[in-house]
C-alpha cells in the first residue's frame, strides 16, 4: 500500500465530512439563525477563527506529509545495501533517487551525516531538536480548540447578563411590559446557548484536524528515528 500524502488524504476526508455537515447545517438555516441571534458577535468570531485556524492546519499538514514521504522513500532506499545517503555541494543526495528536496527531512539528515563523520554516535539529541520545531504546529491548534472554548463561556455569560437585565426594567406586572422582557430574556438565552453550541463544535472539529497532523509528526520522528538506528551508520 503506498504512503504517498497519506496522511493529507485523511485530513482531505475529514474536512470533507466537516463540509458536508456545515453545508447541511446552512442548508437547514441553522448557522444563518445562530449568526443571527447573537448580538454578542462572539460567535462570528469563533466561525472566522475557526475558518483560519483550518487554513493552518491544512498548511503544515500538507507539509508534514510531504516530509513523510521523503522519510519512507530514504528508509525504503536505503534497504538497498547499493544506495548511500551524500552531501554534495549542500545538498542531500540518495543515489537511487537523486536530490532529496529542502525541508525537515534533508535539514535533519545533513546534520546527521555531519555529526557521524565527526564521530558521534547518539543522535537523540539532534532529533529532539528537530521534535521540538514541529510542536508548535499542531499545539497552535490545541491552544485555539481551548480559546474557543473560552470564547463560548464569555458568550454564556453575555447571555445571561442580557436576560438578567432585562428583569431590572419589570416595575408593573404591565402586559406590554413583560411582553419586552420576555422577548429580551429570549435573546440573551439565544446569545448564552448559541455562542456555547458554536464554541463546542468547532473546538471538537479543530481538535480532531490536529489530532490527525499530531499523529502525522509522531509517525515522521518515528520513521528518522527507525532510520537512524538501523540504516544510517551503513549508507555513509
């Protein structure tokens, strides 16, 4: 089975399935009355956010997977006891395939090769380093699933300070009156409950994203990892 963009395929399926469903949702009127309901704003925010925050994940997903592929076309080459790992003029060759493109991938196995031929032998140190640069791609998207959050229970409370006030006004049991009120304690309860049932789906549908590109840099270090203990040390 081949591991070309596997991983963005599964990001594919799973912003289609979100697709589908917003598509649905808008269908039905449901995000048309939702945007419309709330006063606040704090719900077009947490669509707008949730719009780029998608965009992002998209980018170092696509990003993370074409490193994938580099990293298991190098394990799978270097099988092959013929096919060497080479730095010429700057450049990360694999003799079976040619020039291996810039990115993570070429910049680990550069410093790598680097460190071997100067006569270390623990690479633990060099691929921590490495870890750490791809952290803050899928925990920018863990610390907007947790602002969403934040930002639906900032809108609960604007919803229950707008239907609370509205009891404030209630000096005579005036039918005219409480007709005002009540319509007011019904637009704040809107506020307080569409800005929590917004903030909750998006924050669920961001945190499954990047679930997936989280997977995706755990499987990448995985596969150097794999590499530099087994094939390296015999391809230079």
């Amino acid at each position: 089975m081949t591991k070309a963009h596997k991983l963005f395929l599964k990001w594919l399926t799973q912003i289609s399935l979100i697709l589908f469903f917003i598509f649905m949702a808008y269908d039905q009127g449901l995000i048309t009355k939702i945007i419309s309901s709330d006063k606040s704003f704090i719900t077009s925010v947490i669509l707008l956010l949730f719009i780029l925050v998608s965009f992002h994940c998209a980018f170092f997903t696509y990003l993370i997977s074409c490193e994938l592929n580099k990293a298991h076309i190098i394990k799978k080459s270097l099988l092959n006891e013929n096919v060497k790992l080479r730095i010429i003029e700057s450049s990360l060759i694999l003799t079976s395939k040619g020039e291996i493109s810039s990115g993570i991938v070429c910049d680990y196995f550069k410093d790598l090769i680097g460190l071997k031929k100067n006569g270390a032998s623990s690479h633990s140190q060099i691929l921590d380093s490495y870890l750490k640069k791809t952290v803050s791609f899928y925990e920018f998207g863990w610390f907007c699933s947790d602002i969403m959050l934040k930002l639906g229970l900032i809108g609960t409370v604007i919803g229950f300070i707008i239907m609370l006030s509205s009891l404030s006004d209630i000096t005579t049991f005036d039918v005219t009156l409480l007709q005002g009120v009540l319509t007011t304690m019904g637009s704040g309860m809107g506020v307080a409950l569409y800005t929590t049932l917004s903030a909750l789906v998006t924050g669920v549908l961001i945190a499954v994203q990047y679930y997936n590109l989280e997977s995706g840099c755990e499987e990448l270090f995985a596969v150097l990892n794999q590499i530099s203990e087994v094939s390296i040390d015999s391809s230079l």
